[in-house]
C-alpha cells in the first residue's frame, strides 16, 4: 500500500504491507535509495509474510518525499507520532544514521529495536550513545569501502544489548548482496524486540 501522510506540515511518501496491528517495523534509506528499494528487494513482503508491520518511508528530501523538509534531529519522533507509533524497530542504513541516531538518544522509549546498518554518524554520536538496555542488531558488510566495517565493533562497545552481523564479502548496502540473509536476521530480531519479557 502507498500512502502520503503530513510530518509537520510535510508530504511524506510511505509504502506498508502486513497487518496494521502487527508489530512494525519502520525502514529508512540510504542516500542513492528510497522506499522503493525495500519493495523491489521484497523487504516489505518477508516482513509481512513473518507476522509484521512493514513501513517504508522515502525521508525528506528524496525521491517521493523530494519537496518536503524535515530536521533530522526531530523528524522521527514527529513521523512516528504521525502514524501513530507508539514504539518500532528501526531500521537505518547509511546516510538515514543521521535521523535515527537523535531518535535512540531522545526517545529510546519509541524504539523497540535498533539496526542500524553501516550508519553514517557513529563517531558523532557515540558519546551520547550509550544505553545498556536498547536492543540493537548491527549490520555491517565486510567489504564495505564507504563506513570501515571497525566502526561496528566501536558501536557494539557503545550498546551492550547489540550484536553484530558481519555480511562476508558485501558491500556498504549489504542487504542488497545477501538479502536472504538479512531478511532472515531482521524477522528474527525483530520478534524477539516484541517477544513478551
């Protein structure tokens, strides 16, 4: 399903598949993708196909949300109050660091999980970073030439709750190379943020 909704006064372009009242899980994008990527990628049907709430959005700036503006700091927050999220696992490769990252600082109680993969911004937030209790799964590809592969041991350091998922001989969007992989890994995980303590 497509949809626009408003953030803050914003068209944003959202796709979605699976249950509305399932567990969501909420896909951002790096800066050469969109939205689009994840559906052509079958990112939204395994999802959905697992018992899960699927949404993608293309972020301010890009693709079908290119007339919009958002600040990265607050954007999240105010796009999840948007869709009435009350919580979600977050997924954030590469240039999309930049919004999710303020979004696990300031609101860790709207982030059900974290995976950020390969982000941009882990030098600049790691110092703020630090939260014993955030579930992350943090994916990197070994042979991404982008983000050093390093930087995910540094963000392993900064989350104790996290472990790592290095893709042997993938690139910096790793989920392009080994996309059953990743599938498989996110389904997981992201049962297991929502599985009753």
């Amino acid at each position: 399903m497509h949809a626009t909704i408003a953030v803050d006064g914003q068209a944003i372009h959202l796709a979605s598949e699976g249950d509305p009242a399932a567990p969501p899980v909420l896909l951002l994008h790096g800066a050469a993708f969109s939205s689009e990527t994840w559906e052509k990628l079958g990112t939204l049907k395994a999802l959905a196909e697992a018992g899960l709430r699927a949404l993608a959005i293309d972020l301010p700036g890009f693709a079908r949300s290119k007339q919009a503006q958002g600040q990265a700091d607050t954007f999240l927050a105010a796009l999840m109050a948007a869709l009435g999220l009350a919580r979600a696992v977050i997924v954030a490769p590469s240039m999309s660091g930049r919004f999710a990252f303020p979004l696990v600082i300031s609101h860790p109680e709207l982030v059900a999980g974290f995976v950020p993969v390969a982000p941009v911004g882990v030098p600049q937030y790691l110092a703020r970073l630090q939260n014993p209790s955030l579930k992350a799964l943090i994916v990197w590809g070994e042979a991404d030439q982008i983000v050093p592969a390093v930087q995910a041991t540094v963000l392993s350091a900064a989350l104790p709750g996290s472990r790592v998922l290095l893709m042997p001989g993938a690139r910096h969007p790793c989920y392009l190379d080994r996309p059953t992989e990743f599938h498989a890994a996110l389904i997981a995980f992201a049962k297991d943020c929502y599985a009753a303590p």
